[in-house]
C-alpha cells in the first residue's frame, strides 16, 4: 500500500478525534488520546515515508 494512503487515513482519524465533541460540547478523553496517537503515525508517515527524512530508531516501511 501506498504511504500517501497511510499518511490520509490515519491523518482523518487524527482530524476526527481531536475535533469531536459530544452532545454537551465537551471533548471526550478518548477521543483526544487516539487522536494524538493518530496524530503521531501519520506525522510518522509523512516525515520518514514520504519526505524521506531519516528519524533515529525508525525505519521506513520498506524496510
């Protein structure tokens, strides 16, 4: 699969989680916590798999 896919997918699940609130207009706990985890893969995607940038201890997919 393509990184670009990656990089999108795991990106809107980070847009949806940071940006959800429920019926009282509060933002659930585990909504921001699967966000800024989403939110760390698809930077994660971007940096080491499409722009190619050589991170410390992280290898990129085709490794």
């Amino acid at each position: 699969m393509s990184p670009w896919i990656y990089f999108l997918v795991t990106a809107a699940i980070a847009w949806h989680g940071l940006t959800y609130t429920d019926d009282n207009g509060e933002h659930p706990t585990v909504h921001l916590l699967f966000g800024c985890i989403a939110l760390i893969f698809s930077l994660r995607f971007l940096f080491v798999d499409i722009m190619g940038f050589t991170v410390w201890g992280v290898p990129p997919l085709s490794s």
